[in-house]
C-alpha cells in the first residue's frame, strides 16, 4: 500500500501517484495534513484549502472508476453530485 498525506506540494500529483498505485497493483491511502506538533510550525504553509480537497476528491473519484482493480482509501471522501463548490456569500452584520 502507498499512502501519503495531501499537502499543497503533492495535490498535484494525485493522479501520478494513483498511476503508480495501479502499475504496481497496490492500494492507495490519502490522508489530510493535520498540523499537529512539529506540523504546526513547519507546514502551516502546507495545508491545502477546502477547494483544494474539493478538486482532490473529484480526481480521486473520477480515478477509483479508472482503476477498479485497486483501492483507494481517504479519509476525507465528502462529494454527492448535487454538492456544488460555491463560495458562500458572508452574512453582513
């Protein structure tokens, strides 16, 4: 198994790295960065935003169809088709 953290370095290599996965016919884990301990001072700049994980879950989903002879693991699956990433207008005050 392969399993890795998402931060803001690998988002892009998600589909590589589910590539990978599959070519060596292993699972895949994702797992958000949690900035805890040593994390909290040395990748703060890491953390990737809610619409990153939006995108990253959409590749992931569009990916398990692709290769349905590996698993792929999240911790953060939290798509439905009729969820749309808007930004939310702020209250005013």
């Amino acid at each position: 198994m392969i399993s890795t953290h998402l931060s803001r370095s690998n988002l892009a290599d998600t589909e590589g790295l589910i590539s990978l996965a599959a070519e060596l016919d292993v699972d895949i884990k994702f797992a958000p960065l949690r900035l805890i301990g040593r994390a909290r001072d040395r990748l703060a700049g890491e953390m990737p935003t809610a619409l990153d994980f939006y995108h990253a879950v959409q590749t992931i989903t569009r990916l398990r169809a692709a290769y349905p002879h590996i698993r792929i693991h999240t911790d953060f699956d939290i798509l439905r088709r009729s969820i749309s990433c808007r930004p939310r207008a702020h209250p005013r005050a």
